[in-house]
C-alpha cells in the first residue's frame, strides 16, 4: 500500500482501524486469562500480575526488532527501493530468531530473582515463575510474529495480523480451561495456551509475508545475512525495545511501590485495572502504528510536510478517542472490576486507581504517536531518554514524597499522572524542534541543487 499519496485521515483509518481491532482481540486474550486465573485464586491472579512486566521485556525486545522493520522498510518502500526493503525483511528473520534465543536463556536464568526483589508473598511468586518459565520456552515463537507484523505493517497491511490475533483470541477461550479444568494446571496451562496460539500465528503470517506485495514472487526464506542490515535495523529496534524494556523497569517500579504500600491485594488491583485499560487505550496502538508508517514513508519519499500532517491528524483522533473512553471507564470502573474477582478489597483498590488514572488517558495519547512520528523520521534515541525520565528516574523520586503526603497508594496514582502529563508536553515539543530542523536542512538542499 502506497502511503505516500491520498488523503491523509483514510491512510490513517485503513492502517490504525484493522490494527486497533486486533490488538482489542488481543487484549480480549489477556482478559481471558486473567478471567480463568481467578479461577485458581487471588494468589494467582496476583502471580499474573507479578509477572506482567518480566513478560512485557519480552515483548519489547521482539516488539522494538519489530518496529526496527517496519521503519526501515517503509523508508525503502517510500524510497522505492523495493529490492533493499526484501533484503532487509529477509535479515529481519535471522536476526529475531537470534534475539529469541537470547531472550530464552536470558529470561529463564533472571525471572527468579525479579519476582524475589518484587517481594510479593511466596505463593504470589510460585504462580507466576510457572507462567514466565512458559512464555520464555516459547519466546521464539513471539519474536517471529512481531517481525512478520513488522513486515507486513510497513507496507500498510495491518489486516492479517489483526487476523491472527481474532482467531488467537477463541483458540485461548477453548485452551485456557482446556488447561485449568481438565488438565489441572494452574498458570503454566495458561502460559502454555499462549504459545500454541503463537505457533499457529507463526505458520499463518509466514504464509502473508510471502504472498504480500513485497515479497510475492521474490521468496521469503533465510538467507545469509547482511551486517549493515543487521546494524540499520538494531539502530531502530534497539531504542524502540529499550524504550519498552522503561516499561516494563516502570511496572517493576510500581508494583514495588504498591505491594510496600498496599500489599498482595493492591498490586492484585492494579494488575487487573491495566488490563482494563489496555481496552481504552487500544485506538492509541492503531494510531501508533498508522503514525509510524505514514511517517516512515511520507519521510523516505521526501514528504516532510505530510509527516506534520500525519502527526496532527493522529493525535486529533486520539484526544478526541480517548476524551470518550475517560468518560465510559470512570461509572463503570466498578462493574468491570467485578467481571475478574469479587474481592471487595481488590475492587476498592482497583476503583481508587481509576479515579485518577483517567486524568491519564490523553497524556498516553501525546507521548506515544510522538515517539511513534520520532521513529518514522529516524529519530529514535529520544524514546530511551522519555522512557528513562518517565518509568525509572521520576517514579523513584516522586512515589516515595506523593505516598508519605497521602498516606497510601493514591499518592502512586497522582505520580503517575504527575510524570506522564510533563513528559507528554516535552514529547510534543521535542517533535516540533525535530521538524523545523528537518524543514531546515530540506530547505538548505534544496538551495545548493538549484545553484
């Protein structure tokens, strides 16, 4: 799909509208396991949670190679460089099964002592080293998909991997009790539910690659790699994934925070209250990745001026979006709270959460289609920095004041909100100087061809 061309808010809705209704499925997916967690306990549910953010450094080091992909070959594609973005996609393959490995080895040798320094209860951490182990035997599977998501996103087609998430999400309602009822497993049965649904992923978004417009005719199998291929993609992807990696640091961060000040039932809450939200902020990934493509192509054919009006178009949609969302979520933070325990204790906590969370919404909105627009324009450093300042360096500094002014955990809520509305606002204008350099340099170039 040429997005160099066209009227910029249809460009938009044809890549973030199939994006957004996958990652609901997928987000529906991680509803069902925690769903069926609680089936075993609160213990586990609080395992799951526990467990969130030493999965999400998986995700981000396959999700940030993914990125890596998506925009260096938009640029080729944007170029017209089809030939470089095959080869680029082809190296793409070797180079994630690499970091698969990694993660493996890594990921099985670190989440022991990561769940030990979260200082849950001893059950809490039981249940969800069973789950982690799982999920980094299957790591490989998981990295592959999101360079084929990669592949296929840069070239405008968020269509079939939208498809594989629809139909991973009623394989896992069938695996999931499959696992816990009949089996008598417990969070590894969920974890390992996860990983057939990605081997299956595997086999169907192989088969689009090949087929899609890129790579039709052309072959996509393994090859010997390309050394520059490797570095041009890791200097993308490597920033991307360590502005994620923040993330999960960030999450680690906050559950050590909400377990000292809450205990095992707050950090229970905030578990479930993240999947909540993931549901509202759903249309934000959709515009992430629209943002990211257009930019990347609007940018590799020289449109610097529809980069800015991509950008705007985007985050337009996005505030109006997630205006909407804060005021469904509040009067029914409750009810879906209900939907993954009874706990009134879990749904106290959960409630409160929510109360200031929402104020949170847009700031999501503003900070990632700014990093997302940053990466299109070969900009991707300032993510780490954004990453560090919001997840890492401020929570370490504010929780601790915010949590001794109010007494309890409401004072994480408010550092939350604290952090994320000022990184947003250095986001938005971090972007702006950006452009006006490259409108700058553009202009300068253009100067010395006429001489």
């Amino acid at each position: 799909m040429d997005l160099t061309k066209g009227d910029i808010g249809q460009a938009v809705k044809k890549v973030a509208i199939p994006s957004s209704v996958g990652f609901l499925f997928n987000t529906l997916f991680n509803v069902v396991d925690s769903m069926y967690t609680g089936y075993i306990g609160p213990d586990a549910l609080a395992g799951l949670a526990m467990s969130f953010p030493v999965f999400f450094i998986l995700i981000s080091l396959g999700s940030g190679i993914g990125t890596g992909v998506t925009a260096i070959l938009s640029n080729f594609i944007g170029e017209k460089s089809c030939e470089k973005a095959r080869v680029t996609g082809r190296d793409a393959l070797t180079l994630g099964v690499i970091f698969a490995f990694f993660i493996t080895f890594v990921g099985i040798g670190v989440d022991g002592p990561l769940f030990k320094y979260m200082g849950g209860a001893e059950t809490s951490v039981f249940y969800g080293e069973k789950y982690t182990t799982w999920i980094f035997i299957g790591s490989v599977f998981f990295v592959m998909n999101m360079v084929f998501n990669g592949i296929l996103s840069s070239q405008g087609d968020t269509k079939s991997y939208r498809n594989f998430l629809i139909i991973g999400f009623f394989v896992n309602i069938v695996l999931d009790p499959f696992f816990i009822f009949i089996l008598k497993m417990s969070t590894d049965g969920v974890a390992i539910a996860t990983v057939i649904v990605q081997i299956m992923g595997n086999f169907y978004l192989y088969k689009k690659v090949k087929m899609s417009q890129l790579f039709s005719g052309h072959g996509y199998k393994l090859c010997k790699p390309h050394m520059e291929n490797y570095k041009n993609i890791l200097s993308q992807g490597i920033p991307a994934s360590l502005n994620m990696m923040t993330i999960a640091l960030g999450i680690f961060v906050i559950n050590y925070f909400v377990i000292k000040n809450g205990g095992d039932m707050a950090v229970a809450a905030y578990g479930i209250s993240m999947r909540i939200e993931q549901m509202a902020l759903l249309p934000a990934i959709g515009l992430n990745i629209a943002a990211l493509s257009i930019a990347g192509q609007s940018y590799g054919a020289g449109e610097t001026e529809r980069v800015m009006h991509v950008y705007k178009k985007t985050l337009k949609y996005g505030i109006v979006i997630m205006t909407i969302a804060m005021f469904i979520i509040l009067p029914l933070s409750g009810y879906l709270l209900r939907i993954f325990t009874r706990n009134s204790e879990i749904i106290r906590y959960g409630m409160g959460y929510f109360r200031v969370e929402i104020l949170v919404f847009n700031s999501y909105i503003l900070l990632n289609i700014s990093v997302s627009v940053l990466q299109g324009l070969k900009r991707p450093k300032f993510a780490i920095i954004i990453g560090i300042y919001r997840q890492f360096l401020m929570p370490i500094l504010l929780f601790p004041v915010f949590t001794n002014i109010t007494g309890d955990v409401t004072g994480i809520w408010w550092g939350i909100f604290t952090i994320n509305w000022s990184a947003a606002l250095v986001a938005v204008l971090y972007v702006n100087r950006v452009y006006k350099k490259i409108l700058v340099l553009k202009e300068k170039k253009s100067r010395i061809t006429k001489m």
